[in-house]
C-alpha cells in the first residue's frame, strides 16, 4: 500500500491511496465501492466547529453555467 499525505492549497491536510488487493477483494463495481467507502458532513449541532470547517473548505458550490464567475471555472471548465 502506499500512502502519501499532503496539504491542499488552503492547509488542510489529506491523503493518496493506491492499495493493492487480491483478485478475490477487488472493488468491480460502484457498488462495490460505496459499500466501504463513504464521507459525512460533520453534524451541524453536535460538531459546529467541524461543521463549519468542511463547509467551508471540503465544499464547493454551483459552478459551470450555474455559476460562471465561480473561482472553480478555468477557461469555462469546473
């Protein structure tokens, strides 16, 4: 497995995976995948600080034509 942390551009660290799996384990489906992969919003009553973390840097708005002067447009491409 290998395994590289890093930090995006705003500091906030996350991670690369390739992992290798046996024929018998291997992920051939979405299904499959969603099974064991899966990613929360942190609560926004239990956990604002967390809450409001993610919300502001994991999440991006509308962009494309819902939103063409989002910072996320480059040369008309999200």
């Amino acid at each position: 497995m290998f395994v590289r942390l890093n930090f995006q551009k705003k500091g906030l660290p996350h991670t690369h995976m390739l992992i290798w799996l046996h024929l018998n384990f291997k992920c051939r489906t979405t299904e499959d995948v969603d099974s064991i992969v899966s990613a929360e919003i942190p609560d926004k009553f239990t956990d604002p600080i967390c809450y409001e973390i993610v919300s502001k840097f994991m999440i991006h708005g509308p962009c494309g034509l819902a939103n063409p002067k989002s910072q996320r447009i480059n040369e008309g491409v999200c």
